[in-house]
C-alpha cells in the first residue's frame, strides 16, 4: 500500500465523505442561509393555495407536486422551512452514499471517493439543497433510483413496482423526470428482456412507448408558464433571454405544446432549429456564462472540463466491460442534452447538473488506472 492508500485507507471512506458534506453543506448553509426567492416564491405561493383550495392554480403545478406537498407538510407539522431543508439534506446525503457504492462496486475504491467528494463539493448542484427549489430532491431521487436500477440482478416483481414507483414520483418532483423513461426502458430490455418472445417483447416496447408518449403529450399541454414555442420565436440559447427583438417567422402547429406540435416544428423550421441547437449545445457543455464571475467560470471549467477529457479516455473500457450500463448512462445523457437543444439552457447550468454525477462516473475508467499505476492496491475486484 503507497502513501495514498495509507492517508484515504478504504475502511474510512465513509468518515471522510460524511465530514466533507457536512462541511460543505454547513458552508452552503451559512453562506445563503434558506432561500425563499426566486423560484422557492412560486412553490410557496403553490403550497399555499392547496392548503387553502386543495388545488394548486394551474395543472402544470401538479408537474411539481413532491416540492409542493414537501412544504405544505411542514407548515403542517410547524417545522416551516427548516423542515424542508432537513428532508432535502437527508435525501442528499442518502444520494451521495449511493453514489459511493455504486462507483466503489465498479471501480477502485479511492477513484470512488474522488469521484464523490467532487460531487460533494460541486457548489452549482449542492447549493441547491438551501433552496426551496425542486433541483434539490430531483438531483438526489435520480442518483437514488439509478444506483438502484443499476445493481439490481434480478428483476422481480417487487423490484418493476420500485421501478415504476420510483418514476412516477421522479416526474412529479420536475416534469424532465419523465425523460428517465426510454434509458430505464433500454437497460431493462437489454439487461433482463432478452430471454422474452420477440412477440412478447413487442408488445411491452409499444405498450411503454405509447404510454411514455401519452404522459408526455400531457405534460407539454399541461398549461400555465408552459409554452414550448416561446424560445424559438425569440431564438433563446438561455431560457428566459431573447436573442432577438422582434418575434422570429416560424410554422407552428394548431397546438404547439405537444409531441405533434414538437414534430410540427422540427419539420417545417429545421435550419433555425438546428442552428439554435448548436448554440445551446455549447451553452450547455461549455457551461461558463458572460454574467458569472471569472472566479466560478474558473471553478466549472476546472472541474468539469478534464472530466469530459477522462469520460472520453475511459469509453473503451465501459463499451467492453459495462456496456448496459454505459448504455443506460449515455441515454441519460443523450435526452437531456436533447430536450436542451429541444427548448432552451438554464442561467445556472441547472439542467447540466442532473448529468453531472454520470459524468463522473463516465471518467472513473481512466482515474482508477492513474490509482493503479501509483502503485495503489484497487479495494474493489473491477478496476482492471
């Protein structure tokens, strides 16, 4: 055992992941204290009124509903705001121990605790756990349920209610949970369905994607602040920041919030949407923004921009040795960055950070061989 090995020993990895989160959030904490602006404000109002109508204003809140009913419980019960934050650490915390073992069962051990006190203290997605915002419990349900879906060997009946359970509520925490669905779909048929009839396995393919697209075309037609045609019109690389004055010409369909009217546009304005798409794209990748600090476009490139580096060093090893698990984490990747280049990129890298922990974990192939060839002993049987 070299040196690393004597100052990270793997029996101790939990000790140090829980004092590094509990510094980090503790930092986060005094640093904002709880935040009830922005859109904590809209949630609030939300709780409010079904505690005081049983319903919230418009029904794409119901998109929202586990924030929402999180801090109508806790006005309840008298613990307010700070009833929400505890939930909210104590999910982050579960997710972060999930993460752990779930990058320790594959890779070496000390790649693991590096991959996961980066996640720790990867200030854009943690700082959400101070806010009333849903990023916060959505981030951690994710980590969570795939952790989950991605050690389970045998698919049981008690394991598809989990699974559909686990989905059903990861939609309704933020309405892009929904997009788990076709990478859950991939994995389960690659990984447990090969066996099935070809009938059989026809059957649950359109019976899921009929019923994904059914949900779906729901969610876009829900209502509310919800108008999926409004970025293009005034061509937004960043929601809510008009690139231009004067509403773009484009072709849209009778009811532009829907799967055809998506289809509608695509086909009938494909070069601006291309072009749009483009450009979200390297907002979306390159992350750092003209009204962020030099100090934390610094910090995201630091971390971010060599994990991209060491994601891509490491894809050979997860095509040979984990490729149904690399053909989950890539389609989680792959539908959000489409549903960006679909709509538009969040002001604080919101929607990158759902992805980030996979990045991560698409980067440990290539950071458990720099553990090894220093001589560190690996902790775990699948690193080599």
């Amino acid at each position: 055992m070299n040196r690393i090995g004597k100052w990270f020993p793997a029996h101790l990895h939990n000790m140090y992941i829980l004092c590094c989160w509990a510094v980090a959030n503790g930092c986060y904490l005094w640093q904002t204290g709880i935040v009830l602006d922005g859109e904590s404000e809209k949630y609030i109002y939300q709780s409010e009124q079904l505690l005081a109508t049983g319903s919230v204003t418009t029904p794409n809140f119901w998109l929202y509903t586990t924030q929402i009913l999180l801090i109508s419980a806790s006005k309840i019960i008298g613990t307010g705001y700070y009833g929400v934050i505890v939930v909210q650490l104590l999910f982050n915390l579960l997710a972060v121990r999930a993460f752990y073992r779930l990058a320790g069962s594959w890779f070496h051990k000390n790649a693991a605790l590096a991959a996961t006190l980066l996640l720790i203290v990867n200030y854009p997605m943690q700082r959400f756990n101070t806010h009333l915002y849903t990023e916060s419990l959505y981030y951690s349900f994710t980590i969570l349920f795939s952790a989950f879906l991605l050690q389970i060997s045998k698919l049981t009946f008690r394991n598809i209610v989990i699974i559909i359970a686990a989905l059903a509520i990861i939609s309704v925490t933020r309405p892009t949970g929904i997009l788990f669905v076709p990478p859950v779909m991939l994995y389960l048929f690659f990984r447990f369905f090969q066996s099935l009839k070809l009938r059989t396995k026809l059957v649950i393919t359109m019976a899921v994607g009929v019923l994904f697209l059914y949900c779906l075309n729901l969610m876009l037609g829900s209502g509310g602040e919800f108008n999926f045609m409004l970025p293009y019109l005034y061509e937004e690389i960043i929601c809510g920041v008009p690139a231009i004055e004067t509403p773009a010409t484009i072709k849209t369909a009778e009811n532009p919030n829907s799967v055809y009217g998506l289809l509608y546009y695509l086909t009938h304005n494909f070069s601006q949407f291309a072009r749009l798409a483009w450009q979200r794209s390297i907002a979306f990748f390159g992350l750092m923004r003209s009204y962020y600090s030099g100090t934390h476009n610094t910090f995201l490139a630091i971390l971010f921009y060599p994990v991209y580096v060491m994601g891509i060093a490491g894809l050979m090893y997860w095509v040979k040795r984990l490729p149904l698990q690399l053909l989950y984490i890539s389609g989680v990747v792959l539908i959000t960055w489409t549903s960006v280049m679909l709509t538009c990129d969040d002001w604080h890298n919101r929607f990158f950070m759902a992805i980030a922990p996979w990045l991560l974990l698409l980067a440990l192939p290539f950071v458990s061989r720099l553990f090894q060839r220093v001589g560190d002993s690996p902790g775990s049987g699948n690193t080599n």
